[in-house]
C-alpha cells in the first residue's frame, strides 16, 4: 500500500542517449518474471558510484568496487534479483567474476569492464547458470526506451517500480536525464536495500563524477530510512554517458553546480520514491532536526526519532502519543544536550515548548496532524545553525507479515 505514490507512465520516461537496457526471464527465484538487466554503455561514459558500509558486503559489492577502483573504462552494468549473492564467500565471488566474464564475452569487451550487481535473499549460492543462461535474451532486448521494463526487472519486495525522467537546460545545452530504484525495506544508510541508477547523457570528467555522486547520495538514497537495517548490497551508480553536448571537467563551474542540483533532485525523488513503497508503509514523514551545533548531530536526532519501532507504530496507529519522539530525541547520542531549549512541532502544531508539553497544544491538534498520510516532525535543538532532514515511514502490521514470509 504505497503512499501517494505518483503514477510512473513508461511514455514518460526518456531515453538517454549512450545507454541501453534489455532485460530477461532467467527464473532464479521464481519463474515467469523479470530478474535480470543489462546495461550496455556508449563508449564515451563515465560511471561513479557509492556502496554498502556494511562490512559483509556481498560478493558483486566488492568486485564493482575494485572493477571501477582499477580505472577499467566501463561497457555494462549487470544486475539480478533473487539471489543476494551475500554471505557466500569465495564461491560467491567466483559466481559473480563468472558472470561478468560471460557478459563480456557476448559485448566483446573485457570481464573488468563490467559491474555486477544483486538483490535478494542472503546466504544462499547464486544460480549463475540461470543468469548466464537468461544473458542472451537480455542483450536482444537491448534499447533506449527500455527503462520502465528495466525498473520492473531490479524489484523484489516492492509493490510498484520506481522511475523518473528530468530534461534541465545546463550551460544553454539540454540534458536529459532518467534513474531507477528499488527498495522497500532493510532500508537505512549507508546506503539503503537499495539499488540505484541514474544516467545522463552529458560529458564529465571521472573526479567530478565521483564528488556528484557523492553528494546526490548524501542528499537522497543517504536521508532515507524504513527499518535500519543497512543491507549488504547497496548501490547506487551515476552514469554520464558522454553523448550530449555539455561538458564538465571541473567543479569550479556554474555548469557543475546546476548539473550536481539536478542529479540531486532527482535522486532524492527516486530516494523517496522508496519510501513510499515501505513495506507495509501507511504514512510518509519527514523528519526535520534545525539548529543543531553540526549537521551530524543533527542526523543523530533525526535517525533516532526516525528508527524508533515506538514512534513509527504511534504513527501507524495516528496516535499522537509524543512523548515517544522527545525520549528518542534524549538518547540520539548528544551527551552535552539542554532539553529545557528543545521544541518540537508536528506539522503547525506547537507541541513541546523548551522541553515540556505546550501549555497551548490540544491533542485534538496532534490527533488532526497525525490522520494525515504525510507528516512532517520538527525538532529545533537551540544550539547552533546547523539542520539535517531524513525521510521514513511508519511501522504496521504488514511489515512484520512480508518480512516474515520473505522466502517463501
């Protein structure tokens, strides 16, 4: 039951010149549906991209991590969903490095230009047969118009794909620019269960692909949580293709500014989009932590309210039991904190004033704001001019039933 979920219309999401999708039906957790992708680059991109802390990164984390760290120029991007491909050791490894080489050989290029990437169950042996197997059909499929198909085929527990399409007009020349995403839960950062990938067909030097990816994803996939969890597969990927007419070689330009706001901008919408589609989500909430002494302080505040099981199931249940949001606020972590200055709001509504209830609030007003299926939490801490701004959902009784019956 995602929330105000915009309706994504495939007609609508734009080819970016330089990069093909195709993908297939390879069967690797059930039959009759899409779980294999390739992404076949123009010969002019550039990819960038962030990963997983966590320190059980899966075997297709690791091995896209040293493909790019190598410098090799890369041709393709594949991705299965499934099957993790976490937690399987040095098999897992050598099941990833095969399917890689198997893509290579069908693109003619070499098995470190390639990154792999998977989603699914973790600890159990990936079915490289079956991808290797479905790699055909999915090279045949290959075009530019394919994204929607290509959102549809990197899902796994979410309930509808996610997709965007932005045309911005940099530095007089039009870019246009389209990602996807997908998650739905064992989402914290860093990253999110999340796989992300945003290409756009200007040309960018490698340095400054990797300070914008850096900061869309500080700014996006980043800021988002649903249960803090982090996963072992996280990624998420920039590609420039290198086909359009703008050029950035540096991030000392206007060029660069307006170039990383608008990767930015749509990475926060696909971010978002993966809150929405919470699993088991009923409400969307921000949460806004201002006047902090640093930005990860700040973060600090806004990560504890937002992973709080005694929050998230008041929301669900639009009781505006709040008292639940100021004991979080109390053991984020900020050991020097003075409550007697903190005030929380709900949307317009005052609630706490210098640390204790609003002799102005009513709960009828917390009642009101909490009915809503979009809520915004403000927290001002009086200590500084720093702020920071996370986004999650709340926690219902279809959240414990899908992750229960995940495998089955």
């Amino acid at each position: 039951m995602a929330v105000n979920f915009p309706q994504i219309v495939p007609a609508d999401l734009k080819p970016v010149a330089g990069i093909e999708l195709g993908y297939a039906e390879g069967g690797i957790k059930k039959p009759n549906r899409k779980d294999v992708l390739v992404m076949k680059l123009a010969q002019t991109a550039t990819v960038a991209g962030v990963f997983t802390k966590n320190r059980f990164c899966a075997a297709p984390v690791q091995i896209s991590k040293s493909n790019l760290a190598s410098g090799a120029h890369i041709r393709a991007l594949l991705v299965n969903t499934g099957n993790a491909n976490a937690g399987t050791g040095e098999q897992g490894l050598a099941r990833a490095q095969e399917s890689c080489a198997a893509l290579a050989g069908l693109l003619d290029c070499a098995p470190e230009q390639i990154l792999p990437f998977s989603t699914g169950v973790i600890l159990e042996p990936l079915p490289v047969d079956k991808i290797v197997a479905a790699l055909p059909a999915a090279i045949a499929d290959l075009k530019a118009d394919n994204w929607f198909n290509a959102a549809e085929a990197i899902m796994t527990t979410d309930t509808l794909p996610k997709a965007a399409s932005r045309t911005v007009t940099i530095g007089g020349h039009a870019v246009t620019m389209t990602g996807i995403s997908k998650g739905a839960g064992m989402i914290k950062p860093n990253m999110a269960t999340m796989l992300g990938y945003l290409a756009f067909d200007a040309k960018v030097a490698q340095p400054v692909l990797e300070q914008i990816v850096r900061h869309a994803a500080d700014h996006s996939f980043n800021a988002i949580t649903i249960d803090g969890d982090t996963s072992t597969n996280d990624s998420f990927m920039l590609i420039a293709t290198g086909a359009g007419a703008l050029e950035v070689t540096s991030t000392d330009t206007q060029e660069y500014i307006e170039l990383r706001d608008a990767v930015t901008d749509l990475s926060r919408h696909l971010a978002q989009l993966i809150i929405r589609d919470g699993e088991g989500a009923t409400k969307f909430m921000t949460i806004t932590v201002e006047e902090g002494a640093t930005v990860e302080e700040c973060r600090k505040v806004a990560y504890a309210i937002a992973h709080s099981p005694l929050v998230k199931t008041a929301f669900f249940a639009s009781d505006p039991n709040l008292g639940r949001i100021l004991a979080a606020v109390g053991y984020a972590g900020i050991d020097d904190l003075d409550v007697s200055k903190i005030n929380l709001y709900l949307d317009d509504v005052w609630v706490a004033k210098h640390g204790g209830r609003n002799p102005e609030y009513q709960e009828a007003d917390g009642q009101r704001v909490m009915q809503q299926s979009e809520i915004t939490v403000r927290v001002v801490l009086a200590r500084g001019d720093q702020s920071a701004t996370v986004w999650t959902c709340d926690l219902s009784h279809d959240y414990v039933s899908i992750n229960a019956d995940y495998r089955s």
